[in-house]
C-alpha cells in the first residue's frame, strides 16, 4: 500500500486507510438456489459470449427490482421465462425490473444473455506473444474476493450459496476443468463442449473454469478422482510436486473429523497465476511456479505447504463458507495452521514447532513495520486488504493457542463439531466460539477478545534469580507493550491477561539423543503490567522456560544470567525456547556466549539456527 497513516493512541500505523468505510452485506431478495453459466469462448480475440441463468427462490411476495453485481459486462438481453425485462445496466450493477413482482417461495430463473471483451478482471487469457513464443495458450479466472462480477452477472458476495453448472465451448484440442463433476462433453466441428455440474452448494467466488491443453497426470483417494493438470512435458514434476494429495486429503478428512466433501479433487498449474493458489470448489487453481523438479524437491517444501494450505480450504472455506469477508480469518487462519499441521504429520514436531514461529514472526513483522488490526472488522476501502499476515499467520497463531487453551483431544473434537454442524453453510466467527463451548464446555471468549476482536499481542521481558537460603525462584514478567503510568499499572486495555507456564528445568541425569531434561512447570496469570512471581523450589534450576511450549502469541526478551541461557541452548526440550535463549545469548555478547552459539551451531538444526 502506498500511504501509512498512524494510530496516535498506541503509535502503532492505522490499517484503517483514507477511503475506508464500514462493510455489510447486502440485503438479500431470496435464496439463489442454481447459477447455470453457458458460455462460448473466443480465444484469439480474448472475448466470450453466453447466458447465465439464475434461479432465485424469493424471500418475500412484492420484490419488483433486482440489483446483481456485473462489471464492463455486455448484457444483451434479461428473460424470465419467455418474458423480456426490462433492465438498466451502469458497468457496475446490473438493475432489472421485474416485469411481475415475485411472490414468495416462488422460485424464478432469469437468464441474461450476455458478452465480454478482454475483461480487466475475473477471468484471464493467456497466450504467446512476439516476446514470449512460447508461452502456453489458457484461460483461466480467479474469482476471491469480489471479481466473479467481472465475468458472470452474480449477486457477488460470500454469503450466498447455490449449487452451479457450467457449459464451455473451447477450440477441440483444448481441456476445460470446472467445479464438480464432468456430466458431458461433446465435439462439434473444430470444437469441444465440456459440461460441469457442481452439487454441493458454494459461493459465486469459488465458481471455476481452466482451459488449456494440458496433460492429466490420474491418482485417486477413496475411488475419487485425484488429478493433476499441467502444461505438457511436465508430467513427472506434476508427481514431484503434488504427489502427496492423496496422503493430505486422508490425513484431513481424519482431522477434521469429516470425509473429503466434493466429487473429485483437480489441482489445475496455469501461467501467469496472479497467487499462489486458489482452493475453488473441488478445483484448485495453482501458479505453474510451483512445479518442482526432483533437484528442486530436495530443499524446497513450499509446494508441499502450497497444496496443504488449498487442500485445507476445501472444508474450511468451501465446506464451511465464510458470511462476510470480516471473518475470512476462519478459513485462512486454519489453512495456515494446516500447513504445521501437516508438518507435524510429515516431519515431526520440532520442524512444526520451528514453522508455527515463522507463522508468527511473519505476522510480527507486519504488525511493527506496517499497522497493527483487529483480525475481525468490516471497515476496510477493498476486502482483499484484509488478505494480510494478519488474516493467515496470525489466524493460524490463534488455531493454535485455542489448542493450547483445549488440549489435543478437546481441540480436534471442536473442530470437528465446527464443522460437521456447519457443514454446507455459512459462518461467522460467533460460531467457531459457540461450537468450541458446545463440545467442549469452555468459554474461550478471553482469548478471542483479546486476539481476535482487537490488535495487538504481549511484549515479554522475563527477568530471573535464585535465592538460595530460602531456596526461592524470583521471576520478574513485564508487558512492555503497556506505557507506564503514575499508578504503576499503565494502560488497563493494553494489558493481556493470560495463565502462562513457567518451568524450571534440570540438567538431565544421562546424556545422549534420548535424554530430556526434567522440568517442573507452574502456571501463573500474568494480568498486570509488571509482575514478580516467587516459586518455592528442592534446588536451584539450570534452566528458566518462559510459556513452556511457547503455545502463545508474544514477543519475548529474557533477562536470564549467561549460565541459565546456556543451559537452556543445551537442554530445553523446546526448539522455539531454545531460539529464544540464543537470541538472549547473543545480544549479552562475550567469549562464553559465542563459543556456546558455535557449540549449539555445530549440533542442532535448531536453537541458534532460528537467530534472525
């Protein structure tokens, strides 16, 4: 973004920029039940022609107008029926007069006769050209957040869902890919027909087509089709690169506590995709950058994490749509999470451990250098804004500290209550909170309010020292996010209150690759701006461990003398903490602490590896 603007209270940038203002959605005139796109395409000259067919069932009797969101559309002709309407069309709202008002649960279907040369948005052609000879010839759209408008008259927001259909006519040599199931192809002549229907309800922005002359790699997972698109002669990086999906789409169905919801699952590589990826109903589009070659594999699991974090998105964000692009955190933050899900799965907890703090220092540098926001809010100019680091890391960071707050079991069966209640339909984030105390009992309102409704994190300084006589640990918590004040306390509503653990760790009694150290671990509430806490302990711990598991959302500084960081770089179970005493070790600076920084180098991935 061009412009920063600051937040005088916290001095932290606004997010909220000039031009920003509150968004609902629509007023809705009825259910759409089926959008029916029947289309022409004319490669060579980047247009198209067709009818999209609308059934809406109304709400109420008396609605004599309809407003449908259609940009630089040439509309042609507006029917119910055999009837003419009349209608009004400004490029960027569609207006129709209904020639009868509706009466209610009474379903219409209006169709719109319509055409589009070289649309700005929503739907792309691609093509060689004199200084890319070789570049493939595709047509593919991209319809998040709000640009299916450029390519189908819709009502275009995420709110409403209905099944769809789409019928393409494409030069003969060429494949087109849609959402659901392939009902029909036909050849005509020098072209090909290709009929897809999509079920299982879904909002107009996951609505797909993908056309190309692509090779089709087939794999399979539970008797559904598991397939791979790409350019040909990519074949074998196709396998490389998303091989695994089967694995995922198991692994998934298993976490979320529901089977994989859609007829097949098509992952679709085009040129010059404008993201890395798309997870459009049963059909993700993804950028052809993605493709590995088997080299490429051996140090580069971005694809892998590409193709989990889409994959996720077919239950959370298809199966389970967001209401308003304000809760769009619900399926990005998951997704994101997916991906250390999978890690863990795949690779073990430590490099999940090390990939959840990426997630958050990702978010953490957004929040210093660009603005700091609630992760809910509606005030926005455009909702792609909102497709931060905020939205995905930080999303994933909360996942992940609802874990914490449940543990694994009440976790997973939250999440599997989220889903299966709300399985087809749309949500708001109100309903991950009201599933989460349906299945578990636990009002995680705290947690939400102070992560998810309003910006910000903790900034923990941890001092520590050991009284020997009275065998007492003395550690000290600040929240230096929080300004002081007069009485001491600083602002109240920039202090988070938590119940953080705090362990004391013990040099292990044997040595070797499965020795841990032992920790004794107490749980405090940190709720004021500086805190000292005293724990009566048997002997002087070797080790101080801040947040063991490091399961919050923080930044931390710790003040530990260089013998107890020390110890903690060799013995403490956690990477993340590990990192954390690296860190602390190098800024002290100093003989001791290089050497010991090159002895943790030489021995763990981990731990002074993580220093940035």
């Amino acid at each position: 973004m061009s412009h920063t603007y600051f937040d005088s209270e916290n001095g932290h940038k606004s997010f909220e920029m000039p031009g920003a203002k509150p968004h609902y959605n629509p007023d809705r005139p009825g259910q759409v039940e089926h959008i029916f796109l029947d289309l022409v395409l004319d490669i060579p000259q980047q247009s198209f022609r067709g009818t999209c067919s609308i059934r809406i069932n109304p709400v109420r009797s008396g609605i004599d107008k309809l407003t449908l969101d259609a940009v630089n559309l040439n509309i042609k002709s507006v029917k119910v029926g055999e009837i003419e309407q009349n209608f009004d069309c400004d490029g960027e709202l569609l207006q129709i007069n209904l020639h009868e008002p509706t009466a209610a649960h009474q379903p219409i279907t209006i169709a719109i006769e319509y055409s589009a040369e070289k649309p700005q948005r929503g739907l792309y052609f691609v093509g060689p050209d004199k200084h890319y000879p070789d570049k493939p010839t595709q047509v593919w759209t991209q319809g998040e957040d709000e640009d299916s408008r450029f390519w189908f008259p819709c009502f275009d927001y995420p709110g409403q869902l209905a099944t769809s259909e789409i019928r393409v006519r494409v030069p003969k040599q060429l494949f087109a890919i849609s959402n659901g199931e392939l009902i029909e192809t036909k050849s005509d002549g020098d072209e090909k027909i290709y009929h897809w229907l999509q079920k299982q309800v879904h909002p107009t922005y996951l609505m797909t087509l993908a056309v190309g002359n692509f090779a089709e790699i087939k794999d399979e997972w539970n008797g559904k089709p598991v397939n791979y698109y790409v350019e040909k002669s990519r074949e074998a990086d196709a396998k490389i690169s998303m091989g695994k999906t089967p694995q995922m789409i198991e692994f998934f169905s298993q976490a979320f506590g529901y089977p994989y919801p859609f007829p097949k699952y098509a992952q679709v590589c085009v040129d010059d995709f404008i993201f890395g990826g798309m997870e459009n109903t049963s059909t993700t589009l993804l950028t052809d950058r993605c493709l590995l070659d088997e080299r490429a594999a051996l140090d580069n699991r971005g694809t892998e994490s590409l193709v989990a974090h889409e994959l996720a998105h077919q239950w959370f964000g298809d199966l389970v749509v967001i209401k308003h692009w304000s809760h769009a955190w619900i399926k990005e933050g998951m997704a994101s999470y997916s991906e250390v899900l999978w890690t863990d799965k795949e690779y073990g907890k430590e490099d999940a451990a090390y990939y959840l703090l990426n997630e958050a220092r990702s978010y953490l540098a957004e929040d210093s250098s660009r603005y700091r926001r609630p992760i809910v809010t509606h005030i926005y100019r455009e909702a792609i804004e909102l497709y931060d680091r905020h939205l995905y890391e930080k999303g994933a960071c909360v996942y992940h500290m609802i874990r914490a707050e449940l543990g694994d079991e009440l976790f997973y069966k939250a999440i599997h209550t989220f889903v299966q209640d709300n399985a087809h339909k749309t949500v708001e984030t109100i309903d991950l909170l009201r599933a989460i105390e349906k299945s578990t009992g636990r009002n995680l309102m705290f947690l939400f309010d102070q992560y998810v409704y309003r910006g910000g994190h903790p900034d923990y300084k941890v001092s520590y020292s050991w009284d020997g006589d009275s065998k007492l640990a003395k550690v000290t918590v600040t929240q230096t996010q929080v300004k002081d004040s007069k009485n001491g306390n600083g602002n109240k509503k920039d202090v988070f209150d938590l119940k953080i653990p705090i362990g004391f760790g013990y040099k292990p009694e044997k040595t070797g690759a499965d020795s841990t150290a032992p920790i004794k671990t107490f749980t405090v509430r940190v709720y004021e701006r500086e805190q000292s806490f005293y724990f009566p302990l048997d002997e002087k711990p070797a080790f101080i461990s801040f947040d063991v598991g490091n399961n919050y959302l923080k930044t931390v500084s710790l003040e530990y003398p260089v013998a107890e960081l020390k110890a903690q770089l060799q013995f403490d179970p956690d990477p993340v903490s590990r990192i954390y005493a690296a860190k602390a070790l190098a800024k002290k600076g100093g003989l001791e602490a290089v050497k010991t920084l090159s002895e943790a180098l030489k021995k763990s991935i981990f731990g002074a590896c993580g220093l940035k």
